[in-house]
C-alpha cells in the first residue's frame, strides 16, 4: 500500500514535468496584442520566440493587415506546421517580407511546395528553414522555383536532405544571386558533400576579392579542390602572389596550375610543404604562363633528379629571381643541373638555401 502510494505520487510528479513544459497556445485575440505592442517598437521587424503560436497563431497572423509593414519576419520555435506556413504565405499582407525566418518548427516537404510557389514571398532575399523536417522533395522544388532568383541566403541546416535534393539545389540554375547556403547536419552524399564545399569555396573566393583579400586564399585552403575551384574563378587573373604553402597539394593540382592562362601575371609563387613530385615540377617547368614569376618556393616536397632538371632547362623559369627547393629528394644529378643552369641566371640566393 505504501509503495503504491509512492508510485502514484512519482507519476503525478513527472506527469507535471513532462506535460506542464510547454506553454499552451496563444489565442487569436492574445496574438494580435502581442504583434500590435511589438510592431510599435519596430514597424518593420517582428520576432516571435517560443510563444507556442501553432497553425491557429500563424493562421491569425497572417489574417492581420497590420504586418504589411514587417520587412523581418522571424518565428522561431513556434510549433508552425505546414498549414500555418500555407496561411502566411496566402496572406495579402506580407508582400514586403525579405527576411523570413522559420527556424525550429514542423515545416515539411509539403510546406516549403506552397512556400517556393507564392507570390507573397516573391521580394525574399532571406529564407531560414534551419531545424525542420525537408527531404529531398523540399529541396527539389526549391532548387525549381524562381524563388531562388532572389535568394542571398537560405539556410537548410538540420533537416533531412539526402543526396538528390542537394545536389539538385547546388546545380541550379535558379541560385546566382546567392551568397550563403546550410547543407550542414543534413544526409549528403560524396556529390552533395564535394559539390556543397565548392559552393562554401567559391562564396569565399567571392568574399576575399571583395575585400581585396584574395592573395590570402591558400590560409583557408586544404586539398586539391580549392585550387581548381581557385583556377575557375574569374577573379584568379588578377592575382599576383600567390601562398599556397602547407595546403596537402599533390601533382594533378599543380599540373592545373601550370596549365591555367589566368596565372600570367603571377610574379611570386609559394607551393613549400606540399605533396609534390617530378611530376608537378616537370609541369611548372613546362608550363607556358608562368613566365612572369620572380619567386618560386618548392620546399619540403618530394621532387627528385627529374623534376630538379627540369626545372633546370626551364625557359619559362628564366625570370626566377629566388628559387627554393630545399628538403625534397634531388641527388647529385638534379643538384648539378641546377648548379650549372644556363637559364636560372638571374638568382640572388642559393637553391637549397632557408632564407
């Protein structure tokens, strides 16, 4: 009997804990307080948090002519599922939203259909799905839909998007315009992951040269992939210099490299502390563009007697002012070559010198 008692006392604890956490639902009357005392601080931002809002609180909100002013919409947390996200976006009063954020609710792939075909959100520049429940259906139709002409960021991180749904988002042709992309904590595969870092890689190209900052690149840089995106970029032609030292590059990367047209004005070239062989010196060697260079750092790599050589009879290479190929694996062969060079006449310092 006493255990009894305790057990019933220990159930209608937890039953309190558990079922009091969330806030009952705010009524319609509640809602439209709430926005009004809101929308007096701000006419054009309206943030609702964890109010527990629901269908019936979307539905009110977006029945209310009052929010035609709101520009920044963010709802966060609010248990909206897809039939409060078909109100607001059949709402004749949210036509100047740019900012919409829906982070943290119960939207699905059915949600973001009447999302991405409503002319209410045709002026958004900023959509944030983060934490909901898209798959690839989601993303497909956003990735179809002129909605994505107008989008700079939108942010499906923590959602359920495989391998179909991102890659048809990441080639679209829909999304020139945008800037900043969430993929992160979704389900991608090997295309969707390498096709989602060039997207994150070409953002920070874009980035750095508006900033004047693109010789800064290589600090930020790890693998092949970098590089040839890099050497896609239209804004690679104007670089100068560029640090590339310590990025795990190997030799099919600096064969691109060699063999890009846009590097022709490159006068100073570090490449130190990477992977590479004959193979990738041969290609420098060879390479018809980059004539203009004045420095070259090939450091700690693991180029022999070929590569030495080659770089030896190099016409291309003939402007070097400092060429370092110190602690790589060149012997006596390569070592004379060098030495004796009739095109490497212009260097300063020695060869296998650490200045």
């Amino acid at each position: 009997m006493k255990n009894s008692r305790w057990t019933a006392v220990w159930l209608s604890f937890f039953y309190i804990l558990f079922s009091g956490t969330a806030s009952p639902g705010m009524t319609d009357e509640q809602v439209r307080a709430f926005v009004e005392t809101k929308l007096k601080l701000s006419e054009d931002v309206l943030r609702i948090r964890e109010k527990n809002l629901g269908n019936s609180g979307a539905i009110a909100l977006a029945a209310m002519p009052i929010m035609s002013t709101v520009k920044t919409l963010v709802l966060y947390n609010n248990g909206i599922g897809d039939e409060g996200l078909a109100a607001l976006a059949a709402s004749p009063y949210l036509g100047n939203l740019k900012s919409l954020s829906l982070e943290t609710n119960q939207i699905t792939d059915e949600g973001v259909r009447v999302l991405a075909d409503s002319p209410t959100f045709s002026r958004l520049e900023e959509l944030n799905l983060h934490n909901n429940q898209i798959g690839d259906e989601g993303a497909k139709v956003l990735a179809e839909s002129n909605l994505l002409d107008h989008l700079v960021e939108l942010n499906l991180n923590y959602n359920q998007v495989g391998e179909t749904g991102a890659v048809a988002l990441l080639k679209s042709s829909h999304k020139s315009r945008l800037e900043r992309l969430g993929l992160a904590y979704n389900r991608l595969g090997k295309e969707g992951s390498e096709l989602y870092e060039r997207f994150q890689l070409q953002q920070k190209i874009r980035q750095l040269h508006m900033e004047d900052r693109l010789n800064e690149f290589g600090q930020s840089l790890t693998g092949n992939l970098g590089l040839l995106v890099l050497l896609d970029s239209p804004y690679v032609s104007e670089l100068e210099e560029l640090d590339l030292e310590n990025n795990g590059l190997t030799d099919s990367a600096i064969i691109a490299l060699a063999g890009s047209d846009k590097l022709k004005r490159l006068v100073s070239l570090n490449l130190a502390r990477n992977e590479i062989t004959d193979a990738g010196a041969v290609a420098l060697a060879e390479s018809k563009n980059l004539g203009n260079l004045k420095r070259l750092n090939l450091n700690y790599n693991s180029i022999g007697d070929e590569g030495a050589i080659a770089i030896a009879r190099s016409r291309t290479l003939a402007n070097l002012v400092s060429l370092k190929l110190g602690q790589n694996r060149i012997g006596g062969k390569g070592a004379r070559a060098l030495t004796e060079s009739e095109t490497l006449k212009n260097l300063v310092h020695p060869v296998f010198g650490f200045y």
